[in-house]
C-alpha cells in the first residue's frame, strides 16, 4: 500500500484526493457562510416584520381607545341631557300638580279652562 503510494500514480491520486477534499471543504466553508449570512439577513427581516407588527397592533389599540372615549363622551353629554330634560319634566309635573292643588275648579265634574290649559302644557 505505502509502495503504491510512493509511486507516480499513487502520487497523483493522492494529489488529486487532497485536492478534492481542499474544494468539499472550501466548498462547505463558502456553503455555510452562505447560509449564516441568509440566516443573519432573514432574522433582520423578521425582527423588523415583528416590530411593524407591533407598532401597528400598539396603535389600532390606542386608536380604538381614543374611539371609545369620544363615545363614552358622547354618552356621558347624552345622559346630562337626558337627566336635565327629566329634572325639567319633573319640575314641570310637580307644578302642574301644585297648580292642580290650588286650582278652585278641581271638585267639577267637566273641565275648566286652566285644567285645559295644565293638560294641553304636558303634550
């Protein structure tokens, strides 16, 4: 074995050997430098997917925050407005019913003018 090695063609398939395992292992360095800068290159890509969707989910949260304020606002004014309203009817029924009290014609059978009057004010 070692004698064919020693010999001219033993040396050149020796050679060429060697020189097949210099390029796999060059071609296997390159290779996977290849792949580490790919793998570099799409964890960039994805990290930057992922805070775009990020800032994209922070800001459709803030916006639907900020819409549900304006309709809680518009809520809160509605109810003031309601509840003044029902204050005023209050108001008014509570002096229709003291009108009623006082009115001189309250023990008639039929209507006077001013219980017409008390009626036709709460329609």
């Amino acid at each position: 074995m070692i004698a064919f090695l020693l010999s001219k063609p033993g040396q050149y398939l020796l050679g060429g050997l060697v020189a097949l395992a210099l390029l796999l292992a060059a071609y296997a360095y390159v290779d996977h430098r290849g792949y580490a800068r790919a793998e570099i290159h799409y964890k960039g890509v994805i990290a930057a997917e992922h805070t775009a969707a990020i800032t994209a989910r922070n800001s459709e949260v803030e916006r639907q925050a900020a819409r549900q304020n304006e309709a809680k606002a518009r809520e809160a004014e509605h109810i003031a407005e309601m509840q003044a309203e029902a204050d005023q009817l209050t108001k008014q029924v509570e002096e229709l019913q003291r009108e009623a009290s006082e009115d001189p014609d309250a023990d008639r059978t039929a209507l006077g003018a001013t219980s017409v009057r008390r009626i036709n004010q709460i329609r």
